[in-house]
C-alpha cells in the first residue's frame, strides 16, 4: 500500500519543524522524504522526484529561493509544485516566492493542517483512490 502514497519533499533545517510536518504528513497518507539544506533539497528533488516539495526559505547552503530557482529552471524538475514554508510574512516575501516560481506560500509558523490542505490543493490526498 506504501507504494501508492504520493511524496513529500520537506526541505526544513529545523528539527522540530520537520518533525511536525513530516507526522502530520504521514498521518494523512504521503510518504515524507526530508532534506536539511538547499542543496540537499536541490539533489533530493532530482533523484527522487517527489511529488511536490515544501520549501523552507531561510536553510543553509542554498536558500530557499535560489533552490526553487534552479528547480524551477531544470526541465526534469520544473513541474514539482513548491510551497514556500517561511517565517518572512511580509507582502514582497510573497511577492518574491511567485517571481522565483513558488506555486504556494505559508507562513510560519504555520497550523499543521494548513500545511496538509495546501498540499492537497496541489497534489490531492496522500492515497491513491481505490475505487
């Protein structure tokens, strides 16, 4: 059954962050794959190609903008959808996230179970149907 739950690409240098995405995920269904840098991120999103990715902004290495950028511009990985995940709220931090190619936005901290609707949004519930 593991094989028809759709990925989730955490890209979140905090632990405990990451802990309660990846719990909240896994509760509803998607596999939880988890990166702790940008580069890593980028890596990640190339060999695995998850389904979708939820970027944490301010990450080591690579921030989370120049890791979308170079996702957004690989043709192999241009059409993961990326949530921005980040603690800057203000409007020109949206207003960057669309210009780099985010296709969501949540602001931290932000209520697990946002963070489960927005996915949904983007990729459906994390089980496959089986009807």
């Amino acid at each position: 059954m593991a094989d028809s739950s759709k990925t989730v690409l955490l890209v979140e240098d905090n632990e405990d962050n990451r802990t309660v995405y990846r719990t909240i995920l896994e509760h509803f269904g998607y596999q939880v794959i988890e990166a702790r840098n940008g580069e890593d991120g980028v890596r990640m999103a190339r060999q695995d190609h998850p389904d979708l990715i939820l970027m944490d902004i301010s990450i080591p290495l690579i921030d989370g903008w120049e890791a979308t950028r170079i996702l957004k511009g690989d043709a192999a990985t241009s059409q993961i959808p990326i949530i921005a995940l980040t603690a800057h709220a203000l409007a020109t931090d949206r207003a960057k996230a669309q210009e780099v190619g985010c296709d969501g936005y949540l602001a931290k901290p932000c209520e697990p179970r946002r963070v489960v609707a927005e996915v949904e949004k983007f990729i459906g519930s994390g089980r496959e149907a089986t009807a």
